[in-house]
C-alpha cells in the first residue's frame, strides 16, 4: 500500500509540475509579435514559404521553438529568434499559436483527405513529434 501511495504521489506531482508549466496565450501574444512578420499575427501566414502556426499542438510548436533554441534545429531566421526567449516565453508563445483557428486551404484539405485515407482515419498530431496538418503546407511538414 505504502508503494502505491508513493506512485500516486509522484503522479499528482508530476501533474501539477506540468499544469505550474502551462503557457499564457496573452502573454504568448504580446511576446509573438516578433513573428508576426512572417508567421502572421493570428499564426496565418501570408507567404507560402513560412509555416502557419494558427491551430498547431502546443507541444508540437514548444519542441520545434526549443529545438531552434538549442541548435538541434538550425535556420538562419528562426534560430537567433528563438534564441532571445525564456523556457516560459516559450511554453507562451505556443499556448497563443495553437489557441488560433487554423484555416484549411483547398491543398490542405486534399492533403488531409489524403492522409485519412493512407494511414485509415488516424488523427493529425498524436503527440509533439506530428504536425498537424490545417494550415500547414505540405511542402513544409515534409521537410520537418
């Protein structure tokens, strides 16, 4: 009883470290600014050669900021930006992009229907490793 208490323990924990974490999307927007010159101010871009980030998972966008952070992930514009924000800027300007609506282009619902069909239905975006498809070129979740 002793052990089960313990794990129920660090569970609890474990959960409340991960809600303490949770990003601010009102403090993500006043900090994104910097990336509404490419990404847009509501995560729709309006070149095709930036990603939309409107609608995309949290943790998703937190792993792919974090890595052009740390350098696992290396591009000319996106590195040095990322490089200025804090862990908690980070986990803000997530929880504002993915609490935008993403807007499905004509591509990207032929993209999703094509998706559904390969792999039988499956969800876009399981967990921090999958992009979610609205919104997001093709072209460039490829290339991810």
């Amino acid at each position: 009883m002793q052990r089960f208490t313990i794990i129920i323990s660090l569970l609890i924990a474990t959960h409340l470290g991960l809600v303490h974490a949770a990003g601010d999307a009102e403090r993500g927007k006043q900090r994104a600014t910097v990336c509404f010159g490419c990404h847009g101010p509501d995560g729709q871009s309006l070149n095709p050669e930036y990603p939309n980030l409107a609608g995309q998972m949290e943790l998703y966008l937190i792993k792919q900021i974090t890595a052009f952070r740390s350098g696992e992930r290396k591009n000319p514009l996106m590195t040095p930006m990322a490089a200025q924000l804090s862990d908690q800027d980070v986990l803000d300007v997530a929880a504002y992009f993915s609490a935008q609506k993403a807007i499905q282009t004509g591509a990207t619902k032929k993209t999703l229907a094509e998706t559904e069909t390969r792999y039988e239905g499956a969800p876009s975006g399981i967990d921090a490793d999958f992009v979610t498809l609205p919104g997001v070129d093709p072209a460039i979740a490829l290339t991810k």
